[in-house]
C-alpha cells in the first residue's frame, strides 16, 4: 500500500520557501513526488495540466487568500476531490472550523512537526485508497455511493462531497443503525488533529447534511453519544 501511496505527487502551496521545502525534504524521504508554488496564480494555472493526490496548503498567500484557494477548489466539480490539508500560522479555533467549514481535510497550525505532517498525508491517502472497492451500497431511490467511481447520488442528483464527507458517509452507512462516537468516527478517518477533535466531525456532518438535502436528515445526532445513519419511513 506505501507504494501505491507514493505514487500520488503531492502539490505545497506555500509562499515561505524555507518552509515549503522543510516540507518537500520530508516528504521525499518518504517516497513522495511534490511540487511547490509561492502563489495561488501558478498553482491554479498548473492545476488544468496536472492533478494531485493531495494539496498542502498555507492560509496566507501573497495573492490569494488561502481560504479562497480552498473554496475554489472545492466548488469545481474537476478539483473537488483532491485532498486538502491547511497549514497556516493561524491557531484560533474560528479558523480552524471555517477552514473545515469550507472542505478543508485536515489542519495544521505553525510551528509544525513534519513527521507529524507525513503522517498526516498518509492517513489522508490511506482512506483514499481504503475507498477503492468495487462495490455500490443503496439506501433504496434515496440514496447510493458508488465506491469504485467515489460517487454519491442523492434523490438521482449526484452530490459532490469531500474525500473526508465521503468517508464519514459510508462508514455510517456500511453499518446502518449503529452509533459511531465522534472518536470512532475519528479513529476511523486516522485524524490526527488535537484541540477542536469533537467539533471537527461536527463541521464536517453539518456540511454533509447540507450537501445531501433531505436525504440528509437520516443522519442521526445522539445527545452524548454520536451519530447514526437510520432510514426514515416515507
């Protein structure tokens, strides 16, 4: 499986070069491919030639907000997909869920360990590979997740949905009715953000609900407990 990981070349938006290639130096002792860009406008333009397996991504860009960067990508049906971790010098916990809010993966705050940031990169990639199964799992006409093509219809409209929405989507759905706690659903992303750990599978059911509309209201909140997916009768 490293090796399949390896293969998926890793993009660092960064304008602090030092830091971009503390990252790319660390990532290459691991096997990984990377490019680097100091500006969202390079990025965005070598984004139409080349995808990447994921993007690590600072906040504060001399052109571009970081946050844009995200939300952009995350609005294009071509790039929606790609994996995003934040890494930025802004630690508040506003920011932390307003990144996560606007489909961020993962985020690390500066200063950084890269071990830890390498670890971080393969656990994303992990559940990308993880979804490579050949299979379809239905909730009737409601709802299906293709988990070979990583697709997801709603009510016959396909839904877009982050790497991380996905997971969480058909982790409740391969066990309907089970109550999964906010650490297990953590465990099972290998998430490995410490500070705002409960809040961050909060964000990211608020956004699936939202994206899945009313087949979205089957994903269940139990009080002290954790979430559920359980099919409502029509």
């Amino acid at each position: 499986m490293e090796q399949k990981l390896n293969q998926r070349k890793i993009f660092i938006l960064e304008d602090e070069e030092d830091i971009a290639h503390l990252v790319t130096l660390n990532l290459h002792k691991e096997g990984f491919k990377t490019k680097e860009f100091t500006k969202a406008e390079s990025f965005f333009k070598h984004l139409k030639e080349e995808i990447p397996g994921l993007l690590i991504l600072d906040l504060m860009l001399p052109d571009l907000d970081g946050l844009e960067v995200c939300k952009k990508l995350r609005q294009d049906k071509k790039y929606s997909q790609i994996p995003i971790i934040m890494l930025t010098a802004k630690s508040e916990e506003f920011d932390k869920v307003l990144g996560l809010e606007l489909g961020a993966d993962d985020y690390m705050t500066k200063p950084f360990s890269p071990r830890e940031l390498v670890a971080r990169v393969k656990s994303i990639l992990r559940r990308e590979t993880r979804a490579d199964k050949s299979y379809l799992i239905k909730v009737g006409e409601i709802l299906s997740i293709d988990l070979q093509k990583y697709e997801v219809i709603a009510y016959n409209v396909k839904v877009e949905l982050t790497s991380t929405e996905f997971k969480i989507l058909t982790l409740l759905l391969e066990r309907r009715g089970w109550v999964y706690s906010r650490n297990q659903i953590l465990d099972y992303l290998d998430t490995y953000d410490k500070g705002v750990l409960d809040r961050t599978v909060d964000v990211h059911i608020k956004n699936l609900r939202e994206k899945l509309g009313d087949a979205g209201k089957m994903i269940k909140n139990i009080r002290g407990v954790g979430y559920k997916f359980e099919e409502t009768d029509n």
